[in-house]
C-alpha cells in the first residue's frame, strides 16, 4: 500500500505557463487558428504535462497486462481461459494484434503476466504473476483487498521500471478472457445505465449468451455489494488483475509526467479505477479509440475525454493505443515544425 | 475530354474473389472474428482493389492542388486571396501543416498549380495553371465547362504520371481561399439539406461573415442554375480549379486501380463530383477523417464511407490523409503478419 500512497501523492497538476506558451504557438502557426483540432489539443496538453511546448517522443512503450478471471467458469465468454495464455504466449514474437501494429509505428512491448492461470514460459514475458486468476465473482469477491493493491503495486513498478529506462510515451493493453465481463461490471457500479446499455457481446457472444453475461454481472454486484466510493472495494470485488495492473501503469505514468494512452474497454476501466483513487490522473491520460463494445462511449464520457480513432475495433491487447501513437507525435510536429503566419508575411 | 472520357471507361469492380479471400485469411487470424473492425474492412477492400491479399505501399503520394477562387471578391473569407499564393509557395519546404505530417508517416507531396492567381517561382510546384483563378459565381459561371475538363484532365494526368512513377498510395489536398465556398454550394446542389446545416466558418468567419456566407452561395446557384445530373455543369458554374483537379485525381487512381485517399469537406466534393462521373470510383476510395466543418458529416454520408479519425480537423491540405496513411498501412500488416488462430491450436 506504501507505493500507491507515494505515487497517488506525486500526481498533480498540468503546467499552465506551458499550455499557454504552447497556445500561444500554436496561434502563430500558418493556419488559421485551431484548425488542427484535437492535434492542437495533444500539443498543449503535452506541454501542460512536460512543462515544454517543444515535445518528442524517443522511446515508445506499451504495456500489456495478461490475466484470467474466474467468472469465465460460469460461461459468459466465446472462447474457453485457456486462450488467455496461449494468445499471450505468442506475444513477445510480435504476431498478435499488437505486436503487428507496434512494430509498425515503433513502439516495444512489454507483456505482464499479472495472474494467468496457466504457466508462461517465454522468458520475454514479465512474471509478476499474483494469482493464478480470479476467483469466481459471483460467489465472493474476485480478489481479496490486499491482493488488488498487489496487482495495482507491480503495474506501477513495471511502468516505473520502463520510464526509468527511457520510456516517454506509454500505450496501456491486456489479454484476458472474459474481462470485458468484469469491465462492465465496474462500468455497471459507477454508471446509472442498465445493464442492457453497458453488457456487449465481447469476442462474440450469442444472444443467448449475452444475456447470461448480464445476469452474471447483474448476480456478481448483488452478492458482493462493491461500493463505489471505495475504488479498491470495487477493483477488488468485480475486477481483474489485469485491470488493477494497468490501474497501476496510469497512476505510475502520471505520477512521472508521462503521458499514457487508454486503449479500449477494459483499458479504460482500468483508467476510471485510477482516476477514482486521483481524478487528477486525467491530466496525463489521452483516449486512443472508441471501441465498438457497446458500453465503451459511456465509458470514454465518464473519463472525460476525446476519442481520436473511430475504427470500430474490439481486439484490445493495446492496438488502439498502437494506431494512435503516429497522432500523438504528428502533435509534436507541427508545433516544432510548421512555419509561422509571421513567416508568411501575415 | 478524350482523356477524361478514356479514364471514366478503365473505372472498374473490385475483385470479389480476392476480397472473399481476404475474409477468410482474416477470419483466420489470432483474433475474434471481425474484432479489428475498420482495419479489416480497409484490408478486404484493399484486396479487391489489387486482387492480392497480400498489400504494401512501397510510395505514398498526397497530391495537393492551388487555386483562387473568384467568389473571394464578395468577402466570404477571413483571409484574402494572396495568402493562396503565399502558402502554396511554402509548401515544397514541408513547413505546411501537410508538409510536416506527410514527412511524419513517409509520404511525398506532390504541389500543383491549377489555378493560384498569383505567380508561384517555385521549381518544386508542378505548374498547370488553367487560368489565375475562377470567375466570381455570383455574376455567372466559376469556369467555362471546357475549363473544368481541362482542370481534371490535368489532375488525371499529375496523378497518372505519379503512379507511372511508383506511386500506390495516394492521398489528396488542397490550397485555396474561398474553397469551403465552392464545396458548400456543390454539396448544396446535390444535398437537400437547408444552407444553414451546410454552410460553416471555413478559416473562421464571423456570425455576420457566415450569414454572409449563406446568401452568397444562394445567390451563386440561383444565378447560375447548375444541374445537378449533369456534374460537369456544377463544377464549372460554383465549383473551382482545385476540386476538378481532385476529381481527376480521384479518378486516375481508380482507373489504375490505385487506393486512393479523401481528406476533408473541399477534396470530400472533388470526390463527390467523381462518384456523380462515376460511381463504380467508390471502390477505391478511402475516407480519413470527418472534418470539423458542418457539411463534412453530410457529404462523406453522401459518399457512402466511413471516416476513420475524428480529430476536429478543418485545415485541408491533405492533413488528414496523412494521418490515414499508418492506418491503411496497419490493415496491410495485420492480414500478413498476424499468427492464426490455428497457430494457437485453436
């Protein structure tokens, strides 16, 4: 608990000098004002965050926490626990999803085994394994209170780990079946909208077995009775490790000033876990994509940001994040590198 | 005409065989079926276009026409007409809003002279310069219909020599005061929508300015009755140099079956006067971002695709195709670098 008190301390406030500096700047580029929209927006949020309006990224990182979750039992997903560690298995050769797309735009993996429940073996994969998946919710909390401040503490130590050696941007993804099950269901504690509004079909669930996941939800906040302004009580309750590890990586990542990037659906339970414990977190989160989880633009409104990507994508494992790290640089550049209206003679 | 008649003719159906192939490969992938949503679209579409499934952009090419309009006589615009000149003459030193994120993703510009009303000395600026700007449309037509064919035949021929040269990704923009005039009164031909939904601020008009606006493209299609199932009629009468430029160079790239990229509302009606040419040139369309200005949503719904940003962008120039060009990029990586699910043992 010691670490997470330290590093919900450090978190504070966006540079106001900075960001007017940079509006300032970006108010002198040729072009008229604001026309490059959310670009313009990354720009002086970056440099409310580093305390520069002249921002580059050299090291590029995305974080990937793996995990299962014990409600899988009660079948709510398409595909059986299993997946969840072969597919993360396969991750450090870069063939997945976000492999692809990270060696595409330059970014490093660094794969978390937070609690799968079968044995990883990749030696490229960091064991930081808590448990071997969740305990079943619908019978008693997912996890125990101590185990969630755990799961939250390595995904901070991983993070800090990766700044420490030259991380500048951060991408936040995860593998895990069933975890758009426990995602709905933090969404469902916080949300007034019914479950009908929130629950989606995941990987591909039949209408049959959607409305088995949302009576499983529905069954999951009744016997455990999370209270939501207890982040933890909740995290811990009808959560999963994956969600408390990247929790984690947000807290860390603002508590450095580094800018991270919420993914998809279960990113961004992830991100309303941390900003529940320290809403000031936002000051230092982006929003790469809206995902096509049905839940996933409630979500993105309750955190209190912008979308950049509309691409109808549900994969997770981080390639939101991936995709919108060419945006997040093209930020960067034109306000290092536009010309000026006073250039043109304006 | 002889040009542009001969292109309309090479305009094609995408390969059915290859797109069915792309489905089952990505159907096949370490992934949900469908779970990387727009970026399999992108991929399958992509296959239809080459009738491989197997894609890559070895040369990236944002084609950018210049040109004055006219109608700027009349005050519709918060610049004046010289900063067309002005900017256009900045652009092959990539210090434009285009220039800085065409060198971000690895793409080449192409700047074309089809209509500045000032004279460009830059070598870099490929000169084809139909006249020094259109006519004012309030008094009658921007352009004589010969003009407009000719405006589009030298688009179909930048484009047509761009890709003898490699090109196999192309991206479009544009550099013209008063073009959100002339693309408005073009949507306002063929959209039923009233002038106050379509009709925006452009650079950034003033409520009076705006209102201003309005009236004039009233006035401009009152004056010149332009008919709607004759496109070349609407071009000519309230369209402008730099969108008949586009509209070649939209239907270059589908008679060479090369993809081809819309950026925002001014290259969105160049692309619009295609598809009433031609309408099989959808097939190799791609739509980057929803621009900031009111009609954009209108006319890409017009269009019949789906943007793939939402970042409140409104610049022109090609920034938004720029910013597309990883995205199309991460479609042809995902269907040729992801492991299969079989792969997995699944």
């Amino acid at each position: 608990m010691k670490l997470l008190t330290e590093t919900l301390s450090l978190i504070g406030n966006l540079d106001e000098k900075a960001m007017n500096d940079a509006q300032l700047r970006l108010d002198s580029l040729m072009k008229p004002p604001g026309s490059l929209g959310r670009l313009e927006e990354i720009a002086k949020k970056l440099a409310g965050i580093t305390g520069r309006i002249d921002n580059s990224f050299s090291k590029k990182v995305i974080i990937v926490m793996a995990a299962d979750n014990g409600v899988v039992e009660e079948g709510v997903t398409s595909f059986p626990s299993a997946i969840t560690a072969v597919v993360t298995g396969f991750m450090p050769r870069g063939v997945t999803g976000v492999g692809v797309l990270a060696r595409l735009v330059g970014a490093e993996l660094r794969i978390v085994d937070i609690g799968v429940a079968g044995d990883l073996k990749e030696p490229a994969i960091i064991d930081r394994k808590i448990m071997p998946g969740t305990h079943n919710m619908t019978r008693g909390p997912a996890m125990s209170r101590e185990q969630a401040v755990r799961a939250i503490e390595a995904g901070i130590e991983v993070t800090d780990t990766a700044i420490a050696q030259g991380a500048d941007l951060i991408g936040t993804g995860e593998m895990g079946i069933g975890n758009t099950t426990t995602s709905s269901a933090i969404l469902h504690v916080y949300a007034e909208d019914s479950l009908e509004l929130i629950v989606g079909r995941g990987a591909g669930l039949s209408d049959e077995g959607l409305m088995k996941k949302r009576e499983i939800i529905r069954r999951s906040v009744e016997v455990n009775k999370p209270l939501g302004d207890d982040p933890l009580d909740v995290l811990s309750k009808v959560g999963g490790l994956d969600i408390a590890g990247l929790a984690g990586t947000f807290l860390a990542a603002a508590s450095r000033r580094i800018p991270v990037i919420i993914d998809g659906f279960i990113s961004g339970a992830a991100a309303l876990i941390a900003l529940k414990l320290k809403p000031e977190a936002r000051n230092f989160m982006f929003c790469s994509h809206v995902s096509a989880e049905p839940g996933a633009r409630k979500l993105i409104a309750m955190i209190g940001l912008k979308p950049m990507l509309d691409m109808d994508m549900r994969l997770g494992e981080g390639t939101g994040c991936a995709l919108a790290m060419p945006l997040m640089e093209g930020a960067t550049r034109i306000i290092r590198e536009m010309a000026t209206l006073a250039d043109a003679g304006c």
